[in-house]
C-alpha cells in the first residue's frame, strides 16, 4: 500500500492554498442555500458636499470587508436599505441641502447570497444664510468681548451655506467669548429660521449675559494624604478673582499634573438666583489620589547590550510639600549602575522649579571601560500655558579605562576626566 507523504511537503505551499481558500471561499461556506445575503459592495453616487466616511457612519447598511478576519456585519435587508435613505437625506439637510433625495439600485449574483448595493444621490442646491443677528439688549459689547466684529471667527457666514455644525459651533463661540469675560451663566435665546422654497436661513441670536461672576471660596473633597495647600497653591485663584472657564482649565490641569491625584474635577458652582449684577459663586474641587510611591520594573532583551533589566522607585511627596524623590537601577552587558533625583517645587518663587540629578555607572564598551559620576542642578520654570525654560550646571567625573580585550593604549587607566557644562533649554508642549 502506497501512502501520499504529504507531511514532506514544504508548510510554504500550504500557506498559499489555506489563504487564498479563505480569499475565495464565502463567509459562512457549508451553511444552507437559504442563508441570509450579504452586502459584497456599497457605493456612493452624486455625492460632493459630504464624505463617503460620513455616509457610511450613518447607514446602517454595511459592505462586507475585503479580508477574511473582517468585522462581521449585518446581513442585507432592504427594509433597512430604504431607511437609509432617510438617514442619508437628514444628512445632508444637517449640512443645508435640505432639498437632497436618494434612490438606490442592486445588483445581486446568480445565487442570489450576496448583492451590490448603489446609493444615488441628489444633492440639489443648498440654503444659504442670508441673515446673522445678535441682540445685546442694554449689555455693553465690549465687556461681553462682542464689539463690532463679532461675526469674525464664526463657522457661519452671510451668503455661505447654512449648517446645522455650523450653527451649533457659532452659537459655542459666542457664549464662550462672554464666558471668558466672567459671565459663566450667559446664554443665548432664539435660532434659525429656514425657508427651503427660497432657500434662506436667517439667524437672529438674543444675548443674556447674566451676572458677572467672581471666586468665592474653594471647597476641596476627596483628599486623604495630600496636604490640601499643595493643592490650593496649584491653582493661582484667589477670592475675589474674576472667573472664567479658560482659568478654571488651566486650574485642573496645573492640580493634575502634580502626579498626586488620579482624577481631578474643577466646577463653579451658581448660587441661588440672583439678579445682582456681581455674583460670588464658591469653586468645588473633587479629587482622587493616587498612592503616593510606586516601583516600576522593566526586562528585555537587545542585539548590543544582551540581557537588560530596570528597576526604580519613586515618591511623589516626600517629606510633604509636593517634594519628588526617585531612584533607579540598571544592569546589563554594557551598562551597570544607578541614577537618582529630587525635585523642590516652587523653590524660588511660586512657578520655578528646583531640579537635581545624579548618577554613577560603569559603562563596558567594545573599545574601552568607563567610571562616570555626575552631579546636576537646574532650575525650571514655564512661560505661558505651553513652553517652560531650564537653566542649569552640571559636573561630571569620569576615569576610563582601556578594554581587557584590545591592546594597552596610551591611556593612563589612572587618569580620571572633570567635564563642567551649562544647560538650557526650551520645551513645547502641545497637551
């Protein structure tokens, strides 16, 4: 008897027939004739003023993928095509073509399991904003930060198409710029009118500016090991300040990044109505620390330095006062030792950082063996939301020493190197 050794084959040709079967084969091969059809393709027809992304994103008719791990998608039915329709022409009238039809035609396969789905679109033409007006009533335009040019920077413009993104992006802006005035309870009444037959939105805001709003007081929560005047003095609001949300940011982000806290949430909170033309409202600051050290440890493997290992340690706020203390080790083929730091915030004054740095290593290079210490102290400290300068000095000592595998060289092994440098530099932060 005679027994096929297919086992000898290469696993390469193997490979190729398994993945290009999973390319050819159906999904679902083995299942019943009867079995649900799927969506083999959808496509967009007529369509312009939208993305095909954005389409997609909003029927639920989906196109099977063109991998055999694809996602699974629904099966076709046509019931659910034709609400799509509507989908697709809600839409467009979010984006002033309110005007905008579709149809949609298939073309199916021999057995009828998969078909090819076309959207045809119509667009028609968009409505455009014919009129842009803002009420102040008896406010003064500059205090609310609306003075004549209050149109400039919003998404919609006279004669442009009419949006319903843009209208909601510009209605935003608006508030916002009386809120960063200090009027955080500002709100705006009225909207849009459109006229499909002509084509025209009008647009006719009335501006409530409310009370200006100023701090109160700071209530914190959530505190159990972190002094709360480490807290408070991240957040440069003192009683009296004038409010506004752009503030109120810059107070969660300065509170979170301290590194004590998981969570950090930063609220004004309004006072029962009041119709003075001042408020004092109090700011409610809720946190969640984090545990003050943590030990991290690192492994791994590379072509130069074999092995390597981390390990390190850090305290968030030793010895009170938001103080930072860490060490770490390191070992491998290549580099063995240790580096250690501690960071004194607000060392000269309330936004300048003290930061001093060490390290001792024994370097094992292919050409030479090294002994370095170094010692450094910088100061640092931001300017503005997003670039902080450093300034600093540094010392470091080495003593190098030839390579037990490469000829006696020149190089006293006793001979140790001072090295003495000065550090600036500018950091950019997009976050």
């Amino acid at each position: 008897m005679l027994i096929p050794r297919i086992h000898r084959l290469p696993i390469g040709p193997w490979v190729v027939v398994l993945l290009a079967l999973g390319f050819t084969m159906p999904r679902g091969a083995g299942a019943q004739d009867d079995r649900a059809p799927i969506v083999s393709s959808l496509r967009f027809e007529g369509v312009e003023a939208v993305t095909r992304s954005d389409l997609l994103e909003h029927v639920l008719t989906k196109p099977r993928g063109p991998w055999p791990w694809s996602e699974a998608v629904p099966p076709f039915e046509e019931d659910t095509l034709r609400e799509d329709l509507d989908r697709v022409t809600e839409l467009y009238s979010r984006h002033g073509y309110f005007g905008a039809s579709a149809r949609y035609e298939l073309a199916w396969n021999d057995d009828r399991s998969a078909v090819a789905v076309e959207i045809q679109v119509v667009e028609g033409e968009p409505v455009l904003l014919t009129v842009l007006e803002l009420d102040l009533g008896a406010a003064d335009p500059g205090d609310l930060g609306l003075g004549g040019a209050w149109r400039e920077g919003l998404a919609l413009r006279l004669g442009e198409r009419f949006s319903v993104p843009a209208y909601a992006s510009s209605k935003e802006t608006l508030l916002s710029r009386a809120k960063e005035r200090g009027y955080l309870a500002a709100r705006l009444e009225g909207g849009a009118d459109v006229e499909v037959a002509r084509l025209a939105a009008r647009v006719r805001w009335k501006l409530f500016p409310g009370p200006r709003v100023r701090l109160l007081d700071l209530r914190v929560s959530g505190l159990a090991s972190v002094e709360e005047a480490l807290l408070t003095r991240e957040l440069s609001l003192d009683p009296g300040d004038l409010l506004t949300p752009a503030k109120l940011r810059t107070a969660q982000r300065a509170v979170y990044e301290t590194g004590h806290f998981r969570t950090v949430a930063i609220k004004a909170v309004p006072p029962a109505r009041d119709e003075a033309a001042e408020q004092r409202w109090p700011v409610e600051i809720r946190v969640e620390e984090r545990p003050p050290r943590s030990l991290r440890a690192g492994l791994g493997y590379g072509t130069e330095d074999q092995v390597r290992a981390r390990l390190g340690w850090e305290h968030r706020n030793w010895q009170g006062g938001g103080r930072r203390l860490d060490f770490e080790g390191k070992v491998s083929s290549l580099v063995f030792g240790f580096s250690g730091g501690l960071l004194q915030p607000r060392f000269l004054d309330d936004v300048t950082d003290l930061s001093i740095r060490t390290h001792a290593l024994r370097e094992e290079e292919p050409a030479y063996d090294a002994d370095r210490i170094a010692l450094g102290a910088s100061l640092e400290r931001p300017f503005g939301e997003r670039l902080t300068g450093r300034l600093g000095l540094g010392v470091e000592w080495a003593r190098l020493l030839d390579s037990p595998d490469e000829p006696p060289s020149r190089l006293d092994t006793r001979e140790s190197v001072r090295l003495a440098y000065l550090d600036l530099g500018l950091d950019w932060s997009d976050l």
